[in-house]
C-alpha cells in the first residue's frame, strides 16, 4: 500500500536560499528539456538524455542526477500528455531520489543543492515518523506558502481484510456532507457557511484592490487576500479527515465494512441552475472518498462501491421504485406502502442493501496522507 506522507522543513534562512534557487534551476532545466522534447516529438528518456544532458549540466548548474531527474520529470508529463508543449512554473516541485534526499535520523534529512549537501531539521508528528520507516520511491520537494516540504512515499504492508457480512452504508451529498444507513447525519451547514464567507470576503477584498483607494489600502488589501488563500480549503479538508475517521472506527468497532456510491463523472452528467454551481463546484466528494478509502484499507476494512442509480427513488422498506417517492430534498415517501424517512437516510439503506447483495472490488489507488 503506498502512502505519501508530508513533512515540513525547518531549513536555516542560507539553507532556504539555497533551497529556492535549486528548485529553480531544477524547474529552469526542465522547461528546457520539454521545448528539445516539443521539437524532437519524442518522450524518450534515452533520446532525451542524449540531446539534452549535457546542455542543462552546462546552462544550470545540474549535478548529473539532478539533471537526470529533470529529464525524468518531463518525461512522466509526456507520457500522460504527449500533444501539449509542458511549461513548469519557476518553484513547482522538485523530484528527489535516494541519491539527492537521505533521512539521518528520524528529524534530520540531507538534501543535495546546487552549493552541496545540506543537513536540516524536519518535523512530522508520531502518526508520520511511523511511516517514515518505511521510506521507497522518490519525494517531492515542494514550495507552499514560503515554507518548503517532503512527499516522501511510503510503501506499508497491505493488512489483512476483515471477513465482514454487513456494510454500513454511506450516502453523500450537497446539502448533507454524509448521511449513513443508520441515520447519523454530517450536515454541510458549517461547510457552506465557510464557502459563503470567503466568498464574499474575495469579492470585497477584490473590489478594494480594483478601486480608487489610497495605494496603502490597496496594499492591505492585497495582503489580506494572500493570508486567507487556502483557508476555505484546508477547512474542508479537515471536516473531511473527521468525518471519514469517525465512519471507519465505527466499521471497525462494528465489524462492518463500508459501501459508497460511485459518484465518478457526477458533474459530467449533472446540470444545475446557475445558483447552484458554486455549491456544486466547492462540493469535495471524491476528496472524501478518498480519505475513507485509504482510512478503510490502513485498518483491513472492506469498502465496495455500489452503482447509484435509483438509490433515492428506491423504497428501502418495500423496493417499490418511483421517481415521485421522493417528495423533496430531504422527504421520502414511498407511494405504495407509505413508508416514510429522510431521503438520504433511505439513500444509504439501499446503498448497504446493494453491497450485501452484490460487493466489486475498489481498485487500488496511490493514496495521499497529510502530516503537517
């Protein structure tokens, strides 16, 4: 099972120098090899090698798996796009492998600059260090809000699947984040009520910058649209690592497994009114998804993923199936047998009776955990 676990830096202000201008002669040379690419029409590492290496040791200061790395870098983006010239911003990220990034002790990591190594502090918290141990693969190196971190991946042992004969199923949703078949509901309420706040403080805050006002408001301005990028997210984010850890430890204290819809192409497929969009666009499912599915296979619980259709017109009382069942957003009445639930209550009791019924596979995924 591969996890990536993020790990901060805490390099001296020398060190975060040398940091930033090998990450942009890295990012430099990696334009360079892409334009050779673009001209040759060629994603082939070898060819590139051999056209490029020793014109970006030259040009940028490379050490020859740095520069090796570069081509590398080029070479992953041909191959999920062949068609497009790729440009990298000046601080994108860095690949690392073990010959330019070795851990020295479970807080200390040396990495190769362009002025040589540099040994620097890191911090990760015990739920990290854990995975630390089991360091493979290559890191990135990346440039977030001034402040440098690692996504070392992890390779961990694949737990033992527990024999389940129950699910406990899962619906998501807009307006509630989660409603499960036993009728615990996660609402959304603080979730958009944070996505209409920063929404409209972007706007005012946009407004200044683009007015009549002294340059210092201006400026102001503009400083308080940086400190507030990525809050909405990170918010979001963190609603979403509670709400699946929650969902996973009652599987497990339960000794069920977990049955989601697959929701994949839902906006594709879906049309809404132009109020709607906003909350439609800012609707995290899949991030969701995600941190239950790898929650679910760190500790051995199976997850299945069920077709949707016809889960919220379904009776879950009586199979009765009827598009006018559901009777609003939230009220479900069923025509025939006049049962009556909360509609997404019922949603998730369909989801969990199709999971018992018929239980696919979820494929294995490169999985993404955060440790600030």
């Amino acid at each position: 099972m591969n996890l990536t676990v993020k790990i901060k830096l805490l390099p001296t202000a020398e060190q975060r120098q040398m940091l930033r201008e090998t990450v942009k002669a890295f990012n430099e040379a990696a334009n360079y090899v892409s334009g050779i690419a673009h001209e040759l029409q060629t994603a082939s590492q070898i060819r590139l090698h051999h056209a490029c290496y020793r014109d970006i040791r030259e040009r940028f200061g490379l050490s020859a798996q740095m520069a090796v790395r570069s081509i590398g870098k080029v070479v992953e983006c041909l191959r999920r796009d062949r068609k497009t010239h790729h440009h990298f911003k000046p601080y994108g990220a860095m690949v690392l492998d073990n010959r330019l990034l070795s851990y020295k002790a479970m807080d200390r990591v040396s990495i190769l600059t362009l002025q040589g190594r540099q040994v620097m502090p890191f911090v990760c918290g015990e739920y990290g260090q854990q995975r630390l141990t089991r360091v493979r693969g290559q890191a990135d190196l990346v440039l977030q809000g001034g402040r440098f971190y690692l996504l070392q991946n992890c390779v961990l042992p694949d737990p033992e699947m527990r024999d389940v004969k129950d699910f406990l199923g899962v619906d998501l949703g807009v307006e509630n984040i989660a409603f499960t078949s036993d009728g615990e509901q996660f609402s959304n309420e603080l979730v958009e009520r944070s996505r209409r706040r920063y929404a409209n403080r972007r706007r005012h805050l946009g407004r200044m910058m683009a007015s009549k006002h002294s340059r210092r408001t201006r400026k102001n301005a503009r400083q308080a649209m940086k400190r507030s990028r990525g809050k909405e997210s990170r918010f979001r984010r963190d609603t979403n690592h509670v709400i699946s850890k929650h969902l996973i430890d009652l599987c497990k204290d339960t000794e069920r497994g977990v049955a989601l819809e697959d929701l994949k192409g839902i906006r594709a497929r879906a049309r809404f009114r132009k109020s709607q969009r906003a909350k439609m666009g800012s609707w995290a499912f899949y991030q969701l998804r995600t941190f239950i599915e790898y929650k679910a296979k760190l500790v051995g619980v199976p997850l299945v993923a069920v077709d949707p259709r016809y889960t919220s017109q379904s009776c879950s009382e009586c199979g009765h199936r009827e598009k006018a069942n559901r009777q609003t957003q939230s009220k479900f009445c069923c025509r025939a047998c006049g049962f009556t639930l909360h509609a997404d209550e019922n949603a998730a009791r369909n989801i969990r009776a199709k999971a018992i019924v018929n239980s696919p596979t979820v494929t294995e995924k490169h999985l993404i955990l955060q440790v600030a």
